[in-house]
C-alpha cells in the first residue's frame, strides 16, 4: 500500500511510538494496518526500538500470528502526515 491509495482508517489503538489503524487498500482490496509513527528518527534510543521491531517482524516472515509489512513511508523534511 502506499501514500496514493485513498481508504478509510479506524483507530484501533496507541502505543508508545504512536498508534495504528486499520484500513482498506482500495487497489489491492485487502484490509491493512498503519502504523504512524511520530518522529521516529528524532531520537535515537527510539530509533533504535523501531530498528529492534523491523527486524524482528522481518525474522518472523510467513508466520500466521505476525503482520506483513508492505511499505514504509518517511514524512518529507518538515512535513508531518496528517494524525
């Protein structure tokens, strides 16, 4: 999924990077979750967790009970997406 496709998200909760919704990729026709992130690159020890979590779903690929990720999309400089 990307930044293009128009869906309709539904906040299903927060954590400590930020939260996640769920939604429907119009072009693909599945449902997908998003997780926004606020400045994940801003801090470093955070950095670090995002990098920890990124691979560890990478490690665990394939396996029923782990999400897929699809894409990842970084805010231009200075820019947010929208919360």
């Amino acid at each position: 999924m990307t930044g293009e496709h128009p869906c309709k998200p539904a906040r299903l909760g927060e954590g400590s990077f930020g939260y996640v919704v769920a939604a429907k990729d119009l072009q693909a026709g599945r449902r997908v979750a998003i997780k926004k992130i606020k400045d994940a690159l801003e801090d470093e020890v955070d950095g670090k967790r995002l990098l920890r979590e990124l691979k560890l779903l990478r490690h665990c690929r394939g396996h029923e009970n782990f999400v897929i990720i699809k894409d990842i999309i970084l805010s231009p400089p200075g820019r947010c997406f929208p919360s």
